[in-house]
C-alpha cells in the first residue's frame, strides 16, 4: 500500500531530526533578534487609517504637530476651598511650574486663571460646585522623548494641598497599552500553568506533557517576531492587539495539536509498532487532522481581512501567524523530538489520581444518547437557542475609554470632566480640508470653505464654527495684520497641504443625534470642490457601522462554505459537513448570549472589574471569526475517528461511539486547555479582550459539552447512513 505524502513526511523528520533541532534552534535565535529590534504598532486605540476618520487623524499628525500634540490635563480638587482662593490658584501655578523643570517642550498650559472672568472659558476648566478645576497642558516632541519623560509628567503636579487626577490623550492611550501588555503576561501567567496541568494529568508523564509547552514557546517566539517585522511596512498597519491574538490563540492551538499529535504516537508505541512507523501513522492520521483543522482556523482567521475599515486585520493576522506558526513546528519540530524520545515518552510519570485514566465513559454515554435521540436532541436544542436569545438585543457601539477598568486613574479623571465640568460634555468634530495645490490661493478656498462653513452653523446640533478659512475678507490683509485669535488658530491648524476646522457640537458621540450630525455635516462638506474629510469618533463609529453591515454577510458565507469543503475533503459526505457548521453556529450564538448577558446586562460587572456598557462593534465579527474556526478545532479530529470507524465497521452507529469513544479524553483535555487559556483572558484589563476571552472559552465549553456529547451522536444516529452519502460525481465516502 502506498504511503500518504504526510506519512513520507513524517519519515523524513525522523531521518533528519538533527538538521530539523538546528534549523528550530535558529529560528529561535533569529526571533530573539528581530524582537530585540522594536515594533512599529499603530495606536489601536484610534480609528485606523483605512477609514475617513483615521485618515483624518494621520494627516492632522503628519502635518499640524502643534494640533497633534499629546495632550495631559491634571484636575485639582479641594473639599473645602474653590479655584477662586488664593491659596487654591496659589497650588495650582507651583504644581504646573514643575513641568518647566521636565526635559520635555511644553506647547501650552490653559488653567480658569487665563480669563477668569470669561463664562465660556471657565465652563471647560472649572466644576459646576467650583471645588475642582483643570489644566489642559499641550505637549510636543517625539514619541520616544515623551516615553522618557512619562513617570515624570503625571507625577509633577502631585501637591500637598490638592488632590490630582491625571488623563488626557496621553495618558489614556498609555493606560491602554499599559493594559494590553499586562493582559497578556497575565493571561500566560495563568493559561500556561493551567494547561501544564491538564496536560499531566491527560499523558499522566512529565516528559509527554513538556513537550506541547517546547512547542508554544517556539510559536510565540516566532509569531511576535513576524508581526514585529510585518509592523514596518503591512499595508493595514498592525497594532498592539496582534500580540494579543498570538498568545489568545497560538497557545491554545499549539498545545492542543501537540496533544492530538502525541497522544496518536503513544497509542501507536503501545500497539507494537517502531518508532519510525509510529511517526508515520501519527503523521497520518492526527497529522492530517491538524492539518485540517490550521487550515480551517487559518481560513476563518482571514476572512476577516475584509474588514479593511476596522483593526480586525492587524488582529487577524496575529492570530494567523500564531496558527501558521504552531502549524509549522508541530508537523516538523513534533515528530523529531518524538523520534529522539521515543518510548521514553512515558517516563517521569506524575502521581496525580486518575492521570491517563482509560474508560469507556464517552462509547457508553454516547450509545446511551443514541438510543433515545430524539429525547436528547430536543433539550439540547432548546438550551443551545435560549443561551443565543440575549443576543436578540445586544447593543453595540465603537467603545471608548469606557473599556479600560472603573478604578483607572485616566477614566476616573474623564468622567470627572464629563459629569462636573458643563462644558466638557460638548463634542468638538475635527473637518480636514486636503489641498491638491503645491501653493494654494488662500483667497478662492477661503470663498469656497465659507459657503461649507455657513451651512453647517445652521444645522441642528451645530454650537459654532470659527476659522480664518470661514471668512474671504481676512485674506484681503496680510496675516500678520489678523486679530491675535486668528493668528494663532491659523498657524497652528493649516499647512500647505491640510487645513483642521473645528465644530463644537452639542452630541457626545455615540448619541444617536451625534451620529445624524455626522451625516448632516457630510452633506455639506460634499459641496466644496476641496477635499473635506470628517473626523472624530462619531465619524468612525458611523462609518465603521456601515462598514460592517455591508461586509458581514459576505464574510459569514465565505468562512461556512470554506469550512464545509474542508470537512468534506476529509470526510467526503455531504450530510456532516452541514451538520458540523450549522452545530458550530448554535455554539457560538449561545457564547454571543452569554457575553451580552454578561457585558451589556452586568452579571459579574463587580468581579471581573468593570461597567456594564454595549458590546464594541467589533467583538460579534471577531469572535465569529475565531470562535467558528477553534471550535472546529476538535471537530475535525472527532470527525476524522468517527470516519476512520466508518471506514473500518461500516457500522453508523458503531462508528459515533468508537469515534467518540477514540478522541473523548484527547477533546476534552484540549478543550480545558483553550478554555483555561481564554479565561486568562477573561482577567484582562481592556474590555474588548475581557469580552472575547469570555466569548471564546464559553463557545469552546459548550461545544465540547453539549453539542459533542449530546447533539452529534443524537443527529448523526437519525441519520444513519445518510451521513456518509456523496454524490458520485464528487466521489463518495470509503466504506
């Protein structure tokens, strides 16, 4: 009988595994160096640049770097005394004059002091009680230099007279990052040991259960280079939360293809046959399976690179090169160490009860369920769509600082700005004007702008518009002759090539009215003859939402259709196929209930550290996209035993068991392993990771329990040998 091509493969690791230990080692040390070299992330926490409003904000930083500056505002608070005291003023300008002693370039500092006579001055800078006050400070150089100098600036207006909070642009995209690094080292500090110890006690031996934890370390090194390489020049730009995806997926995936992998070898070992032949077998059977199953998470994973308009694809691809790379050391790094150990993959056993405990626990449970399908399956269904209904009325939004924790110093001090100070609560929406012309006639544009601007103050929600563009007759003087207001707006908001325009609106975003502005504003900016772009987060959340509307359909039918032409190349039947996707559905719509009623309704809001809000519009895209293709994960080695039983019995109902019975212990243990791996998640800091931990490792548990256990043996037992049929013009399942 001729040899399959993976089983060829599997003899050439054998045969070259020194030539394979050296080129991993390499790989290794290549990663380590690359890592070594820095990363050029874009902010996640910004519309992308693919979208208007992200472009908006690229060209705004490439061209104003005084508008573009970070921004830090300190907000000074006294129980008894108000801004006016003296002794009040008095510790507000010594706190603020410790910035000057800073290395760093102070652009501007506006306290309530500049004009406190002026109303509308004072409504952004001081409370509605007159106990608090802020301090908006503008901040230039280069990204590296405020890096060095951060520690120093949020601690500089500490004081023993008032107390200080401390947010501002700066400090909320830092506590972000901040957030996300900490979200990942914790959740390896739990999910690694966790899997560590389901894997001792599935193998029941140190040296089998060390060997997945070789090959995650090996993924994650590899992975995090490669997006840190890509980061230079991917065309989408990628962004911190690509590292997130590698250890959110890669170390899941990596250490249960590894337990696929390893548990086939063993078996093999302990039904007589060489190491060499055990390799190949392995290669065979579970290798085609992992194969398989990287090629349907790979597949479900870029599907949502067509969501071109969101940061999907800088997350997407971290968890591509994740998969890609356990993929890549699993069928070659795998089988030679195994090789090397061979039957010493038993030693150093641990002594945990019930390690590597055989039973007949899944072919007896199964054939029970079997016997009465119908009285199975029905409850099983009815659970599966009662989890789902909360989804009925999910909310969502484009989030916002609301995703980092409660407690965080940066929220704390925005939503003491939002709810105590009247004029904060007023959006400002950025208009960037684009200029085609090397040297623009300031004096045609202006013309033409001013009839832009004339239409947007009568628009509903519009509170004023002001900039020298809105009004020709300046540019009838030279701009050194304008009012000093002018001046300064002018010289700070327009180069040659852009020009910003503020709009202060009544809406913050996220409002239903603030989202009609944007359209309203939109159909004003199309009449000029320049390029006018809307920016903003409302900007981003009205298009991001068209966006996805538009895409979704498309992506949901291409991750379906691709999945069922794989479990059909290995299965070759039409009917499972079907079944497997529309169950994997099922499981998934459940886990989007579980996470509405969590994130948006609040159930365990205290515990998990944060506040109940609508779901981030991307969370339902992204979970689909990850959740369809991991829990296909260990559909495909559950279909690929059941096969092999058909094949070998012809017998259906024979075939569930034995097939159940074959992968039970080897699913459930690598269900426990994703699942401990996403509730380190569940533990993170940023709530878009928090959600899709949750979402994730509750999409897993229930299709490792309800749906493997319950419905599959039910609905594959009334269909009988209907599972297996093919058409004969696509060639029909062996029998």
């Amino acid at each position: 009988m001729t040899e399959s091509a993976l089983s060829r493969f599997g003899r050439q690791m054998h045969s070259t595994r020194r030539t394979v230990f050296a080129a991993a080692f390499a790989s290794l040390i290549i990663s380590l160096l690359l890592i070594s070299q820095g990363n050029s992330f874009i902010d996640g926490n910004s519309p992308p640049p693919t979208i208007e409003a992200g472009r908006a904000l690229d060209l705004v930083d490439d061209e104003l770097p005084v508008t573009s500056a970070n921004s830090v505002t300190f907000i000074f608070s006294h129980d008894e005394m108000v801004w006016s005291d003296d002794e009040y003023q008095q510790a507000v300008s010594s706190a603020l004059a410790k910035l000057s002693e800073l290395d760093i370039e102070i652009l501007s500092i506006s306290t309530a002091y500049d004009a406190p006579v002026d109303p509308v001055h004072l409504s952004s800078h001081v409370s509605r009680d007159g106990h608090t006050t802020a301090a908006y400070v503008r901040i230039g150089g280069t990204d590296d230099e405020i890096s060095d100098s951060y520690d120093n600036i949020i601690t500089a207006a500490d004081n023993d007279v008032l107390d200080v909070l401390v947010t501002g642009s700066l400090v909320i995209s830092t506590d972000f990052d901040t957030a996300l690094k900490n979200d990942q080292v914790r959740a390896e500090i739990i999910g690694i040991p966790l899997s560590l110890v389901i894997l001792l006690f599935v193998f029941g031996t140190f040296t089998a259960a060390m060997l997945p934890m070789v090959i995650a370390l090996l993924m994650i090194t590899l992975a995090t280079a490669t997006s840190f390489w890509m980061s230079d020049w991917w065309f989408f730009g990628l962004t911190q939360y690509s590292i997130s995806m590698i250890s959110l997926i890669g170390i899941a995936v990596s250490i249960d293809y590894s337990l696929f992998m390893i548990s086939r070898f063993r078996e093999e070992l302990d039904a007589g046959a060489e190491v060499e032949d055990a390799i190949a077998k392995m290669m065979d059977t579970a290798g085609r399976a992992v194969l398989f199953s990287g090629a349907t998470v790979a597949i479900s994973l870029c599907s949502l690179f067509y969501f071109t308009a969101t940061h999907m694809p800088s997350m997407a691809m971290g968890g591509f090169l994740a998969v890609l790379a356990s993929l890549i050391y699993s069928l070659t790094v795998l089988p030679a160490m195994l090789s090397y150990i061979g039957p010493k993959i038993d030693s150093l056993k641990v002594p945990l009860p019930g390690a590597n405990t055989k039973t007949q626990f899944w072919e007896k449970f199964s054939t029970t369920v079997m016997k009465r399908p119908i009285s199975w399956l029905a409850p099983a269904m009815i659970l599966l769509l009662l989890l789902g209904s909360p989804f009925l009325r999910v909310e969502l939004n484009a989030g916002g600082i609301e995703a980092l924790p409660p407690d965080f110093e940066s929220r704390m001090g925005y939503e003491v700005l939002v709810d105590e100070f009247p004029a904060y609560t007023a959006s400002t929406i950025p208009l960037v004007v684009v200029f085609d012309e090397e040297q623009p006639d300031w004096k045609i544009i202006s013309e033409d702008i001013a009839v832009v601007c004339d239409g947007i103050r009568e628009t509903t929600g519009v509170i004023s518009i002001d900039h020298p563009l809105c009004y020709p007759d300046l540019f009838d003087t030279a701009i050194e002759e304008w009012p000093e207001d002018a001046q300064s707006t002018w010289y700070t908001t327009v180069s040659e090539t852009v020009a910003m325009i503020n709009v202060a609106t009544e809406y913050s975003s996220g409002t239903e009215q603030a989202e009609q502005l944007i359209a309203d504003l939109r159909v004003h900016t199309t009449t000029s003859s320049e390029e006018i772009l809307v920016g903003g987060w409302t900007s981003y959340e009205v298009d991001i939402k068209n966006h996805l509307s538009e895409r979704i359909p498309a992506v949901v039918a291409f991750v379906v259709i691709v999945t069922m032409i794989l479990i059909w190349l290995q299965v070759h039947s039409i009917i499972v196929p079907i079944k497997a996707v529309l169950m994997n559905v099922l499981s998934v719509s459940a886990s989007f209930g579980l996470v509405v009623l969590v994130f948006q309704d609040g159930l365990l809001a205290e515990t998990l550290n944060f506040t109940p809000q609508p779901l981030d519009l991307i969370v339902p895209p992204l979970v689909f996209g990850i959740a369809f293709g991991l829990s296909m994960d260990y559909e495909v080695l559950m279909l690929s035993r059941i096969h092999e039983a058909w094949v070998e019995t012809g017998d259906n109902t024979k075939a569930v068991a034995k097939g159940l019975q074959a992968s039970g212990s080897l699913i459930t243990g690598a269900a426990a392993i994703m699942i401990a791996v996403f509730s380190g998640f569940i533990f993170a800091d940023v709530l878009i990771i928090k959600s899709m931990g949750l979402a994730l490792a509750a999409a897993v548990f229930i299709d490792a329990t309800i749906v493997r256990a319950i419905v599959v043996p039910s609905a594959m037992r009334l269909m009988g040998r209907a599972n297996w049929w093919a058409p004969s013009f696509l060639g029909k399942s062996e029998e």
